[in-house]
C-alpha cells in the first residue's frame, strides 16, 4: 500500500473519528510510516516521508491539526499576544518608512509604507523633493483569494515612464508582472506570470524590458525553478508572442543545467549584454554579447566569467569590467579588465586584499564605491573611475553601511547606516561635492531608551580553538547572574554575514529584560571566503559546534544559564540550531527552527533542492552524502532523549524551504522527546519564506519568540 494511502486511513481515524483529539494534551498523533534507503554503504530509516506528500489531503490535515494545535497552546501564554500589540504600536510609532529608491530621468520611485499599513504601496517623486505621489497601491490589486498582495520588485525604464511591478500574494513572493504608464497611472493590460525572479532590465529606449520565466507557480513541484527562460517583452504586446533570449534548449552548447536560474541584464552604458547562469552559489557565471544582437534570432554567446574564476559581483565602465573577487584573497580584492578583449586570469588589480574584507562593489556615473567591514563595521571608499584614485569617504556614524546609487547616469548615491542599537538612518551623498546630508526619504524617529540599549562585541574560542566573533545585545545594569532570559541567534550558510541591524523585536526585548546574542558562526561571510568554506559541505559541522561554543560562553559569563537560553535559526539556519540541540540537548531550554532545513538529507529531492546541492553537497557524492547525514537533525533525534522545548515554523506558501523540512523534525521531536517540554508546528498559510505584510510578520515573530521567552521563564511570557 503507498504510504499516502495508509495515512489517510490513519488520519482519519484518528483526527475525526476520535471525539476531541485535538483538544487533548500533547500534539496530535503522528504516525511512523518507515522507508528504509541505502545511502552507499549506510541504511538510512525515514519515519516521517509521508509528511513530503503535500498534495495529499490527509497530509494537508496533519499539518492544519499541528497549526490548530499551536495555536491553541500559543494563546494560554499571555505575553504572545501582548508582545504582537507591542510591535505593531512600536510599528507606528515608526513614521513613514521609504525603502527601494531608484532614480530615473530625475523621477524618484520607492515603495512607502505609512504607520499601521500592511505593506508598503509605490510611490515617485518629480525632483528628489517634488510632490510624494501614489502610484500604485496593492490592496487594490484584483483579490478573490482574500489573501493580502504586496509589491516583490519594481524596475523604471531610463525614461521614467514606464515602470514594471512585480505583485505577490501570501508571501509566496512568486509574482504577476504588470506594466504602468507611470504619466497617465494606466496599466497596459497584459499580465505575466509567474515570476519570482522578475524584470532583470529595460532596453536603453525604454520600450522592452528583460524578465526571467518560470513553468509553474507551484511551489511543491520539481520543475518550479527549472529550466528558466529570460524574455524579453514589450508592453502592450500578449505575453504570449514574447521572444526567448537565453535558455537551455536554446543555447544547449553553454552547458546550462536544469536548475540553473537564467537572467540577462545590460551593462550599465548599455554596449553589452550578460547572460547569468545562476544559483546559490557566490562565484558569478557569465556569458555576454554586443547589445545590438539583442535584436537577432541568434546571439553569439561569449564565456566571460566561470565559477573558478571566483568572481562575486562585477560593474563595467568605458568598456572596462571591474570584478570583486576572492581569488588567492579570502578578504577580497578588486580587478579590472577589458570588455573588448578580457582576460580574467591576467586582470589588474586595483584595490588588494586587506585586513578587512571587502563586501561589495557598486557605481554611479564617475565613481566605484567599495565597502568594507569587519563582520560588524563597515567603512566605504571611492573610486575615481577617470583618474583610478581611491580615497576612504568620511561616514557619519559607526556601523553597518550600505551604498545605493540611485542610477548609472549621475554621481549620487543613497547611504543607509544601522546597528544593533541605531535604527536606519539614510542619507544623501553627492560624489562631486563630498557632502553626506540626512536624506529627504529619511524619517526621523526617536525611540526610547535606546541610550540604555548595551552592545558588547567578543570572541568566544571554539571546539577547535578558532576564536568566533559573538555579539551581545542587552540592557545597561543588567545583573550577570545566570537569571536573564537569552536567546541566541545564528545562520551560517552561503557567505552571508550577520551584520548589524536594528530590528523592533529585539529593542522592545531588550528593554525588557531579555540577552540577545547573535553567533557569527563558520559558513557565514563574517571572516571572508576562508571563514565561509570552514562550514560548508564536509566542514558544516564548524556551524553549530560554534553555535554550541558561544552558547556556553553566555553561560559561563552569566548572562544566563541552561534553564534560560533558547537558540534560534532561520532557514539554512535550520541546519544549525537542529544539531546544536541534537548534539547538546543539555544546554538548551528551548529552540526555534524558523522555516528552517532540518532535514538536509532530503533537501535535495525538494523543488529548491537541486541549485542547493552546490552549497550543502549532493546525495549522488559518498562524501557529500555523509556530510549532509552529519548535518541533518531529523535523523540524529534518539528516541527517550530529554530535548528542550521547541517550535518548529513554516509557511505553507515557501518556495525556498518547503514545510516538510520543519514539519518532519516537528514529528521527529514529538515522538523521541522525553522531557516534557513542548513540542510545536507553527503553521502558517498567509505566509511564505518571509512576507513584507507586517501584520503577519509581527504576529510570527510575536508567537516563535515569545515562546522562547515563555519557555526560559521571563516574567512577563509565564503562564499562570
């Protein structure tokens, strides 16, 4: 019998035949349903496969009884609820909020959210202090889903008339495009979907635009991302009659996989075009061709850059190509060059590897900026693109900064600086004057008491030795007694680095009380590409072994104790917090796997899986394959082992990780643990991997950290 059909039977029996179930103590009953597979020479059992079948209605009633359960319990715990209603007046309190700016033919366009919205609406500016006015406004999107719709991606033409508007619904972030006449607001009346990766350019006239395709919507199938296809389109045209540029069956002889994303952007003078043939990985894989063949049936394809080229972000100018490249440099250096005959082995460089690593490379019209950090600073130089001089820039504060020209054709720039205690501030940069000034698409807002808010940045030693950087975060006067509530947060995965932002649910946490830490863990970018490659594949157990090391710390210096901090990660960081609390159950009262990958093993075989493979390894490789079994929390949970409590979250419209990675851990925990303690699926169908809709974002944040808050004893989370 297949499984699918064994559980429904069972299913059945138990949710709707057995008066009250739901209502019972404990979570609803799962059954174990074992497939047994050989992985080279090790068997490994699966219990919970079943739970991947989400096109199975009794599969969807396991996952509706677990949420209905949730909640349920969620609900007894007072201080979830008041925790919500505290981040949405927070939220309020917050001013109008811009974010997006893009500049085009001295038209502003930027997404604005007003105190108490849901999600932000498109909005322009004539002059960067003309008139604020409405574009767009997605509630008003056609809705007979009751779903709530936001803006995913925008994109202006150089003309500033037209502008292309990616709109999801439920956090599926995968979008319909439509086209506005951006001087008459009138929409041309196509629509194209679906598109989760969305329009990648305009063609230099303003009348075409380039967008990446995909075969379905459905998030659940094998071919949502594969075999991708960039088109380009004209508004006013059917969608239909699109012309195909760059995809596998059109250019076989590039050597494009299946999983690979494709996407065609133009240089910024608009001379070349760029096929990317991308994934999860960093390193950039490139073909280009003259512009003008945009025009032909045919483009003549030439290879630029390879994957061993070790090249992560590139900016071209006067048919120069400036490359960021970590290249015998684990902190980064800067390459340039030549379109007309490149040759990347041979570049120049132009900026050296230093002690700190260079993060990014961006440029407006005569100048390329560098920004460069030490995993929680940042600092930004310049570059003049006609005489090659590079001079630091003088910043207005110590932390996280970014810098975001507004467009290729003027010399300004947008530059944001955060921290963990210093809300996002923009400000305005002319590279012709040198002056930074507050931006008019600032809000200014006073929170209070962020003079009290602590932040201590140290280095914990790990298993092995290596110091991991640690960043605390807690109120001035806080008794270091082992009696505060902490939760430790950590990611670890793709190079990314945990930079420094200020977030609402950590200020209002803070304020009450609570430590929280954030790990900057092996697999992250904190340290540069060495760092990064010290947690990935057959090195990955570094992550949570760090995670665990930096735990311990917080102990022993007393900002808590075991029966008070919880760990938490999202997404890959799933693989993190799983095994923290697979290997050391001990050391943690609680943990929260958010949208999380706990069942590494399988990652593969989910519609994300395939590109993923290039970043936790392969099934079909002996080595990768016991590295993923290594990494995979589901199958290192013993039966009768005392684990901490734990809520496991997901979306169920999550294109990135689907909901049977947590949900089969959630089932896994259930069944094994011996403590006592709870064991949750939060579920939630308004929801993907993330959502822009702050009602649902604040709610999710309230419920999985107030759990945490709920299950280390903080006074105001205790259920009495």
């Amino acid at each position: 019998m297949h499984p699918t059909t064994l559980m429904k039977r069972i299913v059945f029996t138990l949710l709707f035949l057995i008066p009250g179930v739901i209502k019972a103590q404990g979570p609803p009953p799962t059954a174990k349903i074992p497939v047994k597979t050989h992985y080279f020479n090790k068997q490994v059992t699966d219990n919970y496969r079943w739970l991947e079948y989400l096109g199975d209605s009794s599969v969807q009633a396991w996952y509706k009884s677990q949420g209905s359960y949730t909640d349920s319990v969620l609900k007894r715990v007072p201080g979830c609820g008041k925790f919500y209603n505290q981040l949405m007046q927070l939220d309020k309190l917050s001013g109008i909020v811009r974010s997006r700016v893009i500049m085009q033919s001295d038209r502003y366009f930027y997404l604005l959210r007003k105190p108490g919205e849901r999600v932000g609406s498109l909005y322009y500016r004539q002059g960067k202090s003309g008139q604020e006015t409405l574009l767009f406004d997605p509630s008003t999107f056609k809705n007979d889903s009751g779903k709530t719709y936001s803006i995913a991606y925008f994109l202006a033409n150089d003309q500033g008339n037209k502008v292309a508007v990616g709109v999801s619904a439920g956090g599926a972030e995968v979008a319909t495009i439509r086209v506005l006449n951006v001087d008459t607001k009138k929409w041309f009346s196509e629509s194209i979907y679906p598109s989760w990766f969305g329009v990648s350019g305009w063609t230099k006239d303003g009348n075409a635009f380039l967008y990446t395709l995909q075969n379905t919507d459905d998030a659940a199938s094998m071919d949502f991302i594969t075999n991708t296809r960039s088109m380009l389109h004209v508004p006013g045209t059917d969608p239909a009659g699109d012309r195909e540029i760059f995809s596998r069956s059109k250019y076989p002889e590039l050597g494009i996989k299946s999983e690979d994303l494709l996407f065609v952007f133009f240089s910024e003078d608009y001379k070349y075009i760029f096929g990317s043939i991308a994934g999860v990985s960093n390193e950039l894989n490139i073909v280009y061709a003259p512009a003008v063949e945009l025009s032909q049936d045919r483009i003549k394809w030439k290879k630029l850059l390879s994957p061993a080229d070790q090249v992560t972000s590139i900016c071209s100018y006067n048919n120069k190509l400036y490359m960021l490249s970590h290249s015998n440099a684990s902190n980064f250096k800067v390459l340039v060059t030549d379109l007309l005959k490149p040759d990347v082995k041979n570049a120049k460089t132009v900026q050296a590897e230093g002690p700190l690593k260079i993060e990014s490379i961006s440029r407006t019209k005569d100048y390329l900026y560098l920004t460069f950090s030490d995993g929680i600073t940042s600092s930004i130089s310049e570059m003049n693109l006609k005489t090659g001089k590079i001079t630091p820039m003088q910043v207005p504060g110590k932390g996280q900064l970014f810098i975001t020209p507004y467009n290729y054709q003027s010399n300004e720039a947008l530059v944001s600086l955060t921290s963990w205690n210093i809300p996002f501030t923009l400000y305005d940069y002319n590279a012709l004057t040198r002056a930074m000034t507050k931006s008019v698409f600032h809000t200014e807002i006073q929170y209070e008491g962020l003079d009290q808010i602590e932040v201590k940045e140290v280095e914990v030693r790990s298993h092995d030795g290596v110091m991991v950087p640690l960043s605390i975060i807690y109120k001035k006067g806080t008794t270091l007694n082992g009696n505060n509530s902490c939760v430790l947060e950590g990611y670890g995965a793709y190079g990314y680095s945990y930079t420094p932002a200020f977030r609402l649910g950590t200020y209002a946490l803070v304020r009450m009380g609570a430590v929280i830490a954030i790990a900057h863990v092996r697999g992250g970018g904190e340290k540069g590409e060495a760092w990064y490659r010290a947690g990935f594949k057959t090195t990955k157990p570094n992550t949570w072994k760090d995670f665990i090391a930096c735990a311990e710390y917080l102990i022993k210096e007393g900002y808590t104790s075991k029966q008070r901090i919880a760990g938490t990660g999202t997404s890959a960081g799933g693989i993190m917090v799983s095994r923290a609390i697979t290997d050391r159950p001990d050391l943690f009262a609680a943990a929260v796997c958010n949208v999380g990958c706990a069942n590494a093993l399988r990652m593969e075989d989910a519609p994300n899986g395939p590109n993923n493979t290039k970043e936790f390894g392969t099934v079909k490789d002996s080595s990768d394959c016991m590295a993923l079994i290594e990494m995979d929390g589901l199958f290192h949970v013993r039966d009768t082992q005392k684990y901490p409590a734990v809520l496991c979250a997901t979306g169920m419209n999550d294109p990135r990780v689907p909901p049977w990675q947590p949900g089969k851990f959630a089932a896994a925990l259930q069944q094994s643990s011996s403590s006592g303690k709870p064991v949750l699926l939060r579920v939630d169908y308004d929801n993907g991997h993330f959502t822009d809709d702050k009602s649902v974002s604040y709610k999710a944040f309230a419920d999985t950290w107030g759990f945490m808050m709920w299950q280390t004893g903080h006074p105001a989370f205790v259920v009495r």
